[in-house]
C-alpha cells in the first residue's frame, strides 16, 4: 500500500473510531499516539501511525 498525501487528526479519528483506536499528539515526546485500551504506538507523523495501527492491529484478510 502505498500513501501519497498526509492524513488529518478529525478524519483519522473519525475513520479508525470503528475499531476503538484514537489519535493525538503527544507534545512532550513529539510523536503521534494511537491509543486502543492499554496499547500504544507511537510514530513520528500521524500518517506514520495510521500504518502501523493497520500493520499491526488490523490482521490481513486471508483469501
């Protein structure tokens, strides 16, 4: 999968709101947050953490 354009804070939420993952920026460590219970990652851009939610939370569909 490739991304070409950055992704924003409101639609992002809005987009993974489904699986239970919300975003924010965390200014004293300069990251980007997904946050789903107890987990975190943590990335550098938000567009960065977004796909890592999808590489490691979101299991890939077997056909």
């Amino acid at each position: 999968m490739t991304w070409k354009l950055s992704i924003k804070l409101e639609p992002a939420n809005d987009i993974f709101s489904v699986l239970g993952v919300r975003f924010e920026r965390n200014e004293v460590e300069g990251v980007w947050m997904a946050i789903r219970g107890e987990s975190i990652l943590r990335r550098a851009t938000l567009t960065e953490v977004c796909k890592a939610v999808l590489k490691e939370w979101v299991k890939p569909i077997s056909h």
